[in-house]
C-alpha cells in the first residue's frame, strides 16, 4: 500500500512539474533559436567557406547537454512499449537535448560568421546506460568548426 | 594549436602529415552527483553535474591528443572526430582522434 502511494506521488509530482520545465526549456529553446538564426551552422565541409574573403581564425567549437527523463514519461514509456508504436515519451527528450546542445556550441564559440561541418552525437548515460529497457538520461554533444573572416 | 573538424584549417595550408593522433578518458561522477542526479530524475530536466562532467572530460582528452600531437612536432590537429562510450555503470569514456599536421 504504501509503495502504491509513493508511486502515485512520484508520477504526479514527475508529471507536473516535468511538464513545467519541459514548456519552460522549450520556451528559452525557442527564444534562443530565433535570436542566433542569424548565424549559419552547416553540416557541409569546406566549400561553403567564402575563398574570397581572408580568415582570420577557425577553432573548434563545442557544446554539450545531459537531459534526464521524468519519472511520469518513464512510466508511459513502459506503457507505450507494450503496444509498439511511436514512444512519444522520448521523443521530446532527445529532441530537447540536441537543440540545447547546438545552442551551447554556438553560444560557446567565439564570436564567429559560420559553423561548418557541424556533426552531432548522442549517448545515453548514467546508471541505466547499461541496463536494457531503460533509458534515463540522454546527452548529446554537438560539434564544428567556427570561421570567422577579417573584415574589410 | 589549431583544431578543426574541417579537412584542413581554413586560411592557412598544409606543409607536413604526422599521422594519427588520439586522446581519451574514463571518468566517473562521484557519489554526491549521483544522488543529486537520481533526485532529478523524478522531474526531468538537465543533468547539470553530468554535463559538466563529460564536458571536463572531453577537454582533458583533447589536451592528451594536443600533447600527443606536440610531441610530434605538429601544430594542428585537423579532422577531429569524438566518440562516447560508456564502459561501466555510471562510467563513460570519452575518445578523441584525428590528424596531426604543420600548417604555415
């Protein structure tokens, strides 16, 4: 009985405020997004750097997010996998991941006028990272090179 | 030193090759992180410890290629590529590898 309890708080609590900050994550994803459009990143190489403009410097530029899943997704996961399908548990936290993970490599770079050869890697850690079926938390690590031209 | 992910580095050219040059890391979050973390996996949300955790780790493999690639004689590692593995419960290791090369 009493576990019943604390697994119907945990999924509660897990549900309302994971929401919470799921929305208020999207929300500072979005702004940011909007805010950095100005600047290209791309996942080609070298053609895309402008010849004929000089380089004043290029250096790798990175950034990293570990997003972990909320106790109420992880039970719907569960849920979900009986019946196959889309497990739309998951879905927004890989998604979250990733786009933090752009940001924060754009962020971190030094000002720059392109990001080439963006590459984005993902990998699911911490202590369920070796037990099958469950995935807790997920980081992914994007990567590139920024170039920024001398102006003149 | 320059890294790029790029095949060379943009602006200047290459005049020597001295092969591949690789890092890597195993490291593992200590206990306070670990029950921080399984708080945090009620609501969800960004695992802060564990992102800078694999962010200290990857600058410490990378520092390893670097000095890997100085000892060589080299001023540029070009291509660099990283991967993520994790070897243990609550461990994960981090590779780093590309090619070292003089660039003028």
């Amino acid at each position: 009985m009493e576990q019943l309890i604390l697994f119907v708080v945990l999924v509660v609590s897990g549900y309302m405020v994971g929401t919470f900050l799921e929305k208020r994550h999207y929300r500072s994803i979005e702004k940011r997004e909007t805010d950095l459009i100005r600047l290209p990143v791309v996942t080609l190489e070298e053609d895309v750097i402008d010849e004929t403009k000089k380089i004043r410097y290029a250096v790798l530029a990175k950034g990293n997010a570990v997003i972990s899943i909320d106790y109420f997704k992880r039970f719907l996961s569960s849920l979900q996998n009986i019946f196959g399908g889309n497990v739309t548990a998951y879905q927004t936290l890989v998604d979250r991941a990733r786009r933090e993970a752009v940001l924060r490599m754009i962020e971190q770079a030094p000002p720059s006028d392109i990001i080439t050869n963006a590459r984005i890697e993902t990998s699911a850690i911490g202590q369920s990272a070796n037990r099958r079926k469950s995935v807790g938390s997920v980081e992914a690590f994007a990567y590139g090179t920024a170039v920024k031209y001398k102006d003149d | 030193m320059f890294i790029t992910n790029v095949q060379s580095v943009p602006g200047k050219t290459i005049v020597d090759h001295f092969g591949l040059v690789s890092g890597s890391t195993v490291r593992a979050k200590h206990i306070g992180r670990d029950i921080m973390a399984s708080f945090k996996n009620i609501v969800g949300g960004e695992l802060k410890g564990y992102s800078e955790l694999l962010d200290e780790a990857r600058k410490q493999a990378t520092e390893r290629m670097t000095d890997q690639a100085k000892s060589l004689g080299a001023n540029a590692v070009i291509n660099v590529r990283y991967s993520t593995s994790s070897v243990a419960q609550g461990a994960s290791e981090i590779y780093v590898y590309g090619t070292a090369v003089r660039v003028e």
